[in-house]
C-alpha cells in the first residue's frame, strides 16, 4: 500500500483573480498611470501631431488589444493589467479632450455626464451582482462592469481636474494640494470613522484621477501658464520608466510568492 501526499489545488478564487491586491504599489502605480494618461494624451495628439482624433482611434485600437489580453488571463498578471490601466487612462482623458475642444462642451457638462454615467455604472453592477467589492472582480461580467467604471472615472477625472484647476482658476498647485487633502480625509474617514471599505476605495479611486492629471499637468505645462515647465515628453517618459520599475517590481513578487506556496 503507497501513501502519496495529497495534491495542493490552487484557491479558485486566487487563481481567477483579475485585479491586484489594494496595497502602497496600488495607488503608487495609480497615481503614476493616471499622470501619464494626461501627458501622453497630449504628447501624441500634439507633439506627434496625431491630433485629438486620430490619437483617440489609435489608443482605443490599443487598449482593445490590451483588455483582449486582460480578460482572456485566468488571472492577474501585473504586466497586462497595468498596461491596460494605462491605455484606459490615456483614452478616457481624450474621450474628454475630445467632447470639450473638437465639440465644445463645457467642462461642467462633461463633469456631471461623466459621473452620472460612473454612477449609473455603479447601480446596475451592484443590482446585477450585490457587491462592488474589486476582490470579487472572479467573472467576465464583473470585470466588464469593471472596466467600464474605471474608464468612466478616468473621463470624470480628467474633465473635473480641469474644471477645478483651469475652469474655476485654482491653479495646478493648489490643485494638487485639494485632492491630496481630499484623499486624505478618505483615508482617515476609514481608518478612524468606520467608513465602508468599498466606498472608500472607489472615492478614492475617483480622486487618484484628478490628482494625476492636476499633476501631469503641473510638471509639463509651461511655466507661464502656473506649471513647471518640463514638457509632456519629458513627464511622460519619465513616469512610464518609474511605472515600468515598480511593474516589474510587483512582477517579480509575484513570482516568487508563487513559489513559495508551491514549495
């Protein structure tokens, strides 16, 4: 009579996870993506002089590639999901550069249909499926309401991070300073006031976005116009290599968790 150890089966939940875990490398890499969706938007509609159009239709082409990826994986695999959350940010920013300079939209309509849509996309999620919860995003389903929300709160982002700092004249400064302090009452509301887990992540979530584009645009818009200066080439490239490091980084920790649970 032999006696084999019993084969260890990977969690199913584990295994068809599609989204990372919510850690310090989440909203680092977050706040990365978001800024470089606002500079590289820029960058490749005016300094490649693809314009608004053809940069919506060639990043949109890109990021359908790239959720193909996403949702054929049977898990989360950090290179293909950050590179969507990237492409997404990109296109959800020219989706309202789009409606606001070839259409003529105001930023305050644009504001308000954006995060009625987000909201809308909430509502029918939660109907279909009782939670919100990025921890259950184990379905196509899900992780099609899923995207669908990100992208809207990339739009909202962007068009509320202008509206505040260009619209209401804040400046890119103050605004930055507005949505950290935002976030930071986020944080402490679930630390310390028992705010819903779920609630706090997507309000942040949300925030993160206009955080990134009021930053994007401090470091690269002239110095004339209350930025820094240093250009939308050099702001994209340069959180594109710091978003590259910190995926490779997870990446590589990944791995070796996996062999460790093997071992």
């Amino acid at each position: 009579m032999s006696i084999t150890a019993p084969v260890r089966r990977p969690d199913l939940k584990q295994m068809l996870s599609k989204v990372p875990e919510v850690t310090l490398y989440f909203w680092i890499i977050k706040v990365l993506a978001t800024t470089v969706g606002e500079t590289a938007a820029d960058f490749l509609a005016t300094n490649l002089n693809l314009g608004l159009t053809g940069t919506t239709l060639i990043m949109s082409g890109l990021l359908a590639i790239a959720l193909g990826f996403q949702f054929k994986a049977r898990r989360y695999v950090p290179g293909i999901y950050w590179l969507s959350v990237v492409l997404i940010s990109i296109v959800g920013t020219l989706i309202t550069d789009n409606l606001v300079d070839n259409l003529g939209v105001s930023l305050w309509a644009c504001t308000i249909a954006f995060g009625s849509a987000m909201l809308a996309t909430f509502a029918v999620w939660y109907s279909s499926e009782k939670t919100l919860s990025i921890h259950s995003i184990t379905s196509t389903k899900r992780e099609a309401f899923y995207w669908l929300a990100i992208l809207f709160t990339f739009a909202l982002g962007t068009a509320a991070g202008d509206l505040i700092a260009e619209g209401l004249n804040i400046g890119y400064f103050n605004s930055v300073l507005l949505f950290i302090a935002m976030i930071g009452l986020v944080f402490v509301a679930y630390r310390y006031l028992n705010l819903n887990a779920v609630l706090a992540f997507w309000t942040a979530y949300v925030l993160t976005r206009p955080l990134g584009a009021s930053t994007g645009d401090l470091l690269s818009q002239a110095k004339a116009d209350g930025g820094l200066g240093l250009g939308t080439t050099v702001t994209s490239f340069v959180f594109l290599a710091a978003i590259l490091a910190v995926v490779m980084y997870m990446t590589a920790a990944q791995k070796k968790q996996a062999l460790s649970r093997a071992a």
